[in-house]
C-alpha cells in the first residue's frame, strides 16, 4: 500500500554521501508506484543541512500540507494526479540551531555542551581523520585556551574535517579556502561578530575579553566549515544520484511532470540533479518542468554563463537552466543571516579592506540572499495565494520573500522559516498545476 502525505501517494529516496542509493527497492517502489498510481505530476523535494528522519520528514509532511490546503482552495488542474518524493541524504544541521516550529537543541534532546555538539557531526562526518580531528577540536571549544597557538591548531583540524573523501566533490567556488587559510585571529574575529551570546564569558557578540569573542567567531567558522562539507556533497548527490533517477522515471513515462524543491543545500542538490540528468532525459523535453530553490545555500553565480568579477569563468551549473521545461524560481530574504552574512564571510579573505566589505559579500553571495545573479533573472514580489507570477520556461525569477520569510534566531536568522502559503503557492503556480 503506498503511504501519504497530506493526502498525495508519498515515497522516500535515500542516498549516501557518494551518491549511492541506500536501498534499491526503494527505486523500484517509486517507479511501480508512479506507473500504478498513474501520476501526472512528481514534486520532488530535498532538504538542507539535516540528517534527522524525524525531522527530514516532518519538513516534507509540513511543506505538503501547505500544498494541500492551497490545492484544496484553489483546486487542481483537470485530470492532475500529483504524488510527492522525499530524499534524504547524510547532511547534519548543528543542534543547535532552531528549525521553524520544531525548536533548537533542548526541544529535540541535542547536546548539551560544545563538546557534544561538534562531537554529534561524526555522524555525518565519517572519516577516520575528520572523526580524530572533531574529537580534538570539542576538547578544545570545551576548554578555549588563552593562547595563539591554540586558535591555530583550530583552524589546522578545521582544514582535516575539510579534507573528507567528498572534499572535491562539485565544487563551485574556491573561496571556502579563506576559511582554512586566513589568519586565525581574523578569521575568527570576523565570525564572533555574528556568534549569539551563549551565556559564556561576556558572552558572544563581544562584552568579555578578546580570548572569550575569539573562541566563540572559532565555533561560528567551524560550523561554517562543517556545512562547506555538506555543500559539496549536496551537489555530488544530486548529480550522481537524483539525476540518474530522474532519467530513469522519465524513460518508465515520458509524459510525467516533475518539479524539483529544495532547501538551503537541498536546493543545491536539486540543481546539480540537473546536471546529472541522462541525455537520453531531455529528449523530446526535459521532464522536469519547474524549478523552486528555498533560501538555497550555494552561489548566486551559480548559473551564471560569465562570472561578473572574472568574465573567462562561468558558473558550475552554466547552461543547466536550459534543461528545465518550465521556470527556476528563486525565494530570498535578508532576513536568513545563514545565507546572507555567515555564508559569505567564510569566503572573504583574511586582510581584506573592511570598507570593502559589502562588495566582498556580494562577490561571494548565496541564492538565498538576493536571488539568482548574471543570469538575467526577471524579480518578484511574494504575493498572498493566488497572486499572478511572469513564469518564462528556463528562465530565473527572483522572489523577494522578506515579508514572509523573517523569523528565527542566531546564527541562522530566518533560514528555516519556510513553511507558508506563500511559498505553496509559489510551488504549485510554477508547475502548473492550481
């Protein structure tokens, strides 16, 4: 019997951090499940930076009962039979972090102290080298030695969590480098300015002394360097695992429609399934026919055919957009601090101009910030349900989400704020169906 969700046919995919299915009949459900069910319409949705089931799962129940109720309102095109996917993959937010309605580390059981928090990530961090180095680097958060020396040996088992077995995967942009390689106080201090105060010495904005706000800018760079991992493994797994999938749903039924979402780094791995889709899946037309990337944590020159500060290079998902028969829509707001100061600043370089600064933040930019750049995309408001949106068929529209998308706290701000009508609307407009 196929499970529900929100009354749609419901299947889960699971992936590995290579890409690799966790179960195959997990596959072979989906496909008989799709030809049984005699659906036209798939909803294919990812997550970001969360490996929990539970919770993994109750984003997707959350988000398809909002496209439900705007189904319900709206009504559904005639003859539309819509099921929805779930993927889950290795990824791991800090448990730290709130998760709109679902609460931070005390709701959901998580660590305690900072030792067992960074010690948590070696369940998604598996190497023997990275799984040594987050041992040392907890004992170190956990005692926060007044020395240089110390800070250095941080950032040096910062550089070994960074060196996984996915530390080349799908790479997009070089810049996470600064994170590894500036100067360690510098570094440090510029990421103890977007720490929250957690009730340590002086806490962490920068009322005690220089030790207490460099060690805490040293646990806001880690987690940063931490969901680089996760970044690249996002795009590994969306071209090597969903892509392929997707060409083989397409191959089962040429005439299905799917809709790719994704969230935070699950919106990177929905874009690079585009680039893992089969040649033979683009013919007649792609199947997939829209496109809504969440407050998507990667570069907003991503799909960009020239880089604006170097026009010999192009984005990593150059020409990808092309592949979607239907629109790319993007959600932003500056009020997701995760994506709009944290993201950026892992990039910028120790000695940079402070003046400068915006101009840096702009260079190294996410989507989720200020929408997808170079690559002419048209702009929008996020409009109540049943608001008219300019879709062109692979083409970018921008959607300014700063009066929905605004509420949560440090370090992420808004970053998980995504279950709304709104964006519903948005969803089930760009595919289509209402």
């Amino acid at each position: 019997m196929v499970e529900t969700v929100a009354g749609f046919a419901h299947w889960e995919i699971g992936f590995d951090a290579a890409g690799e299915a966790v179960a195959a009949e997990q596959a072979e459900r989906l496909r008989d499940g799709v030809r049984d069910e005699q659906l036209t319409d798939l909803f294919v949705v990812a997550h970001g930076w969360n490996n929990d089931r539970t919770v993994a799962r109750s984003l997707y129940r959350r988000f398809f009962t909002e496209v439900r109720a705007v189904l319900d309102d709206r009504g559904s095109g005639a003859g539309r039979r819509v099921g929805t996917l779930g993927v889950v993959w290795p990824s791991m937010r800090w448990a730290d972090e709130d998760v709109a309605g679902e609460g931070g580390a005390a709701a959901l059981g998580g660590p305690a102290s900072d030792r067992e928090l960074v010690g948590s990530l070696k369940a998604v961090l598996t190497a023997s080298k990275q799984r040594a180095a987050l041992d040392e680097l907890g004992k170190l958060l956990e005692e926060r030695p007044r020395s240089d020396e110390a800070l250095g040996r941080f950032q040096e088992l910062m550089r070994q969590v960074a060196t996984g077995p996915d530390a080349g995967a799908a790479p997009e942009d070089g810049g996470e480098v600064a994170l590894l390689t500036g100067e360690p106080r510098e570094v440090f201090m510029r990421f103890a300015d977007e720490a929250p105060a957690d009730g340590g010495e002086g806490g962490a904005a920068g009322l005690g002394d220089a030790f207490s706000r460099l060690w805490a800018g040293a646990k806001e760079a880690l987690r940063q360097a931490t969901y680089w991992q996760m970044k690249k493994r996002a795009g590994l797994v969306g071209e090597r695992g969903l892509g392929p999938l997707v060409g083989h749903l397409h191959a089962d039924g040429p005439e299905l429609r799917v809709h790719l979402v994704g969230h935070s780094f699950g919106a990177r791995l929905v874009s690079f399934c585009l680039a893992g889709l089969p040649p033979a899946a683009l013919e007649p037309r792609s199947p997939v026919k829209s496109v809504l990337l969440i407050q998507g944590a990667f570069s907003h020159f991503a799909f960009a055919e020239e880089l604006p500060h170097d026009r010999s290079r192009s984005g990593a998902l150059a020409g990808m957009a092309a592949r979607v028969d239907g629109p790319l829509v993007v959600s932003h707001s500056v009020f997701d601090t995760a994506v709009g100061r944290l993201y950026p600043l892992a990039s910028i370089a120790s000695g940079q101009d402070s003046a400068a600064m915006d101009d840096l933040l702009y260079r190294w930019g996410a989507i989720g910030h200020d929408g997808a750049q170079a690559v002419g995309a048209a702009a929008a408001r996020l409009g109540a349900v049943g608001a008219g949106y300019e879709f062109r068929a692979g083409r970018f529209l921008n959607v300014d989400a700063d009066e929905v998308i605004r509420s949560g706290q440090p370090p992420s701000g808004a970053h998980s704020d995504i279950f709304h009508p709104e964006l519903a609307w948005v969803a089930v407009a760009a595919a289509g169906i209402a």
